[in-house]
C-alpha cells in the first residue's frame, strides 16, 4: 500500500491562502487521493479527492503534480475554523479504506 | 450534519461488560466502516462491511465484533470491556470504494 508523507504542523494567517503539502512518491495509477480533515471533539469531515486532475469544490482546491507523486491542498482564505488536523490519505486494500496517519495539525493565527 | 448518525453519543461502562454501539449510514450507502481513535492510536480501521457482508478487517481485537443489518445500519458490540478500550469510535459510510467518505460524529466510550 502506498504511503503519505505530510508536514507535522503548519501555520497560516487568517484570509490568507493556506498551501498543505502531501508526497506519495509510491502512488500506482488507480490510487485515489483524498483529504480529510478532523476538528477537535469531531469525526473527520471530508474535503475533497482526486485521481489526476486538479479538482475544486467549495471547501478547497486539490492540486496534483503530473507524476503523481505529490499533491497539495488548498485552502483559498483560511478562516479560524479551518482550524484542524488535515490527513492526505490513498485508499487501500480490497475495501478500499482509509488509513489515517499522524496528519497535519494547522493552526490558523487570527 | 454529515447524514451518518451514531448512537449514543456517550457511554460509560465498567470494565468487564459488554457495549453495543450503532451507526446509521447516509441513504443509499452501502459501505460501512468503523474506527477508534485513542489519545495513542490515532484513527484506527477496524473492520468494512458492504451491503450486509463482512468485507475487510483491520486491528479489530477478538472481543470486538460487528454485523450490517438488511436496512444497512451496522452494530459495533465490544465486550470483556478493558480500561485500554476507552476511546472514541467512529463510523463512515461511503457509496463505494474510492468515493468519498462520511463520518459520524462518534461515540465516546469510558470504561471505568
């Protein structure tokens, strides 16, 4: 199974653009790549997924290098909400799952 | 409101006994997958069922288990409760395979 590799912690400015890194350099063509995210006291809360296209929905922009080997989530103007542990995850397995690793704690200075 | 619900939302047992938790999925969900998230886990995949089937297993002890019901809502039962399960277990629900998930809001379990 492939494996994520993400900085520990980040911080970001308030309305600013937040830039979270991700590295699968062992990414196989059918890995899909997603990005949770879990507020204290929360379930993880989806945000957004990708095969190879850049994808953009409401919440963020997901930007995939052309190899594959890298992506990174955008936050477009960070809000004191997006405060949170953000996880890049490759499903895996023959049921797909998603396998947490340690994430990256972002903190959002007002 | 991510449409997955679980219940309840707090529990706290003594050790020895035996918890059922229960997780509700998004309409039209077929998957359902449950987690537990300790203070030094982190989130941890316990066991997938799809469609009534178990499909996958992840670090699920032998004291645990689980069943999917024919309205697709899942029951988690944890038994021979010990202090170290103490922990918040999470459930997700997701159409298929690569689409993307939906937690619950989870169930916080003490056993004391």
């Amino acid at each position: 199974d492939a494996k994520t590799t993400q900085p520990n912690s980040m911080e970001s400015n308030e309305e600013e653009p937040v830039h979270l890194p991700c590295n699968h350099s062992t990414i196989s063509g059918t890995d899909y790549i997603h990005w949770y995210r879990q507020l204290p006291s929360q379930g993880p809360e989806y945000v957004i997924h990708g095969l190879t296209s850049n994808v953009n929905n409401r919440m963020a922009s997901l930007a995939i290098a052309e190899d594959r080997k890298s992506s990174t989530l955008i936050l477009h103007r960070a809000t004191l909400r997006d405060a949170a542990v953000y996880y890049c995850i490759l499903p895996s397995g023959s049921a797909r799952q998603l396998t947490f690793g340690s994430g990256t704690q972002l903190t959002v200075l007002p | 409101d991510s449409g997955v619900t679980q219940t309840p939302k707090h529990l706290i047992t003594a050790t020895g006994q035996r918890v059922t938790l229960r997780c509700s999925p998004r309409s039209g969900d077929l998957s359902v997958y449950w987690y537990q998230q300790s203070l030094d886990q982190g989130l941890q995949f316990l066991i997938h069922y799809y469609n009534g089937e178990e499909r996958a297993k992840g670090n699920i002890l032998e004291r645990f288990s689980a069943q999917q019901f024919p309205d697709l809502h899942s029951e988690l039962n944890l038994s021979s409760l010990e202090l170290g399960d103490s922990a918040l277990y999470f459930c997700a629900s997701r159409k298929q395979g690569n689409t993307e998930a939906f937690f619950g809001q989870g169930t916080r379990l003490t056993v004391v």
